[in-house]
C-alpha cells in the first residue's frame, strides 16, 4: 500500500513568489494534516483537513492556505513568501475524525531566497 | 499552546536508558509519541489516552499523568537504531480538537 506522497521534495523560489505543494494522503484516508518544520521549532501544525472541509488552522498568517479535493489529496499554498517561510513542510494522513495514528510523508523542502 | 520536552538532546552508549519527558500547561485528552530519524518522516510509535495507563512495545514505553498534564518515554537498553528525535503529541481535551500540538523534540544519541 502506498504510503503519503508529497510533491515536490525540493522547491525554491524567492521572497514575495507563491509556492504551491500537494499532498497525496493514504487511501482511504479522510483526514490531511499540514505541519511546518523549521530548524529547532519542531513541527508546528497549519492546517487541517477532513472530508473536504478545512476543519482547523494553527497560528499562521492567511497567506498559509490549502485546499483538500474529492479524492481528498490536498495542497498547501504559501502566497508572499517570506525568508522565514524557508522549512520542511510535512503532510499526514489519518483515516478519521479523531486523532489517531498520522501518517506522514517524507516532506517537500521550501526554501526562499 | 506547545508541550515542552525535556531534555532538549541526550546522548547514550548502547545499552543505556533514556527518559524523555513532555509537559502541557493544558489538560489532554491524550498524547502521542513519534520518532523521526534524519531526513525521514516522523514515525507513529505510540499513544496514550487518558487514564494513566502506560503502554510499551519492545524496550520503549510510556506513561502518561494525566492529572500532572505529564507524559514520560522510557527507552531501555538502547539500541543504534533508537538515535532520532522524539516529538511527543498532544491532544487538548474538548471537542472538536482532533489535532495535534508537537514538543520541539528531543534528540536522542546512541553511540556505541
């Protein structure tokens, strides 16, 4: 069984471009979490989504948006990038409403210049 | 608001124990625990729900108080393969929650 998939794994770009990054989760898999990794911060949540409903969002500014599809992939778009927005932005999956056991892919590393 | 684990990075000789601990000034419905080795995704290794229980497989295992709003990771005999960072998770209690709020880590170290 395939695990989360993340595209792309390496994305650069520069101060005040958008990036766009997807997200594939597990099948079955309702739920996709984002979460921002920068250095020494640990993983800081972003955004949630179920059943095609964005159902929470962390501490970000709204330039951090996302989306979640019928097939419920889903993709994390970051407007007016920032030097800090520079991260390892990691998916996960999980198969209900309930915080069980996430699943995460291996990340799409973003970095500004 | 973020859990706070402790210590921050621990180094061990194979064979020796590791405790890492994860606190929340909120009340938790549960905790999580997930390791991540460098340049991987975090891994699932266990959850706690709350009444105290403890759980564990092979030579790491858990405890969660959750009057203290604390959760403890114990790490026996500690292999090569343990090195990464530890991230524990937590679940607020009350509706609607339903995420997960991660520590900073903890890096663990075995050396032989």
């Amino acid at each position: 069984e395939a695990g989360v998939t993340q595209s792309p794994t390496h994305l650069i770009k520069t101060r005040g471009q958008q990036a766009t990054l997807r997200c594939s989760p597990i099948s079955g898999h309702t739920s996709v979490y984002w979460y921002q990794q920068a250095l020494g911060l640990g993983l800081q949540f972003l955004l949630w989504y179920d059943e095609g409903e964005e159902r929470n969002r962390g501490n970000f500014p709204p330039r951090f948006s996302g989306r979640q599809f019928p097939n419920y992939s889903s993709e994390l778009n970051v407007n007016a990038l920032e030097l800090e927005d520079s991260a390892l932005y990691l998916c996960a999956s999980s198969s209900g409403n309930v915080a069980g056991e996430l699943f995460f892919g291996e990340g799409s590393r973003l970095t500004v210049l | 608001q973020q859990p706070v684990q402790s210590p921050q990075a621990v180094i061990l000789r194979e064979g020796e124990d590791a405790v890492i601990n994860c606190s929340s000034s909120k009340a938790l419905y549960s905790v999580h625990w997930y390791r991540q080795k460098h340049g991987e995704a975090p891994v699932f290794l266990m959850i706690l729900l709350k009444g105290g229980e403890q759980k564990g497989h092979d030579k790491i295992s858990a405890s969660f108080n959750e009057k203290k709003q604390q959760s403890s990771l114990y790490l026996t005999a500690s292999q090569l393969s343990y090195s990464g960072t530890y991230f524990c998770g937590t679940e607020s209690s009350g509706a609607g929650s339903y995420q997960l709020t991660f520590g900073k880590g903890t890096k663990l170290s075995v050396i032989p």
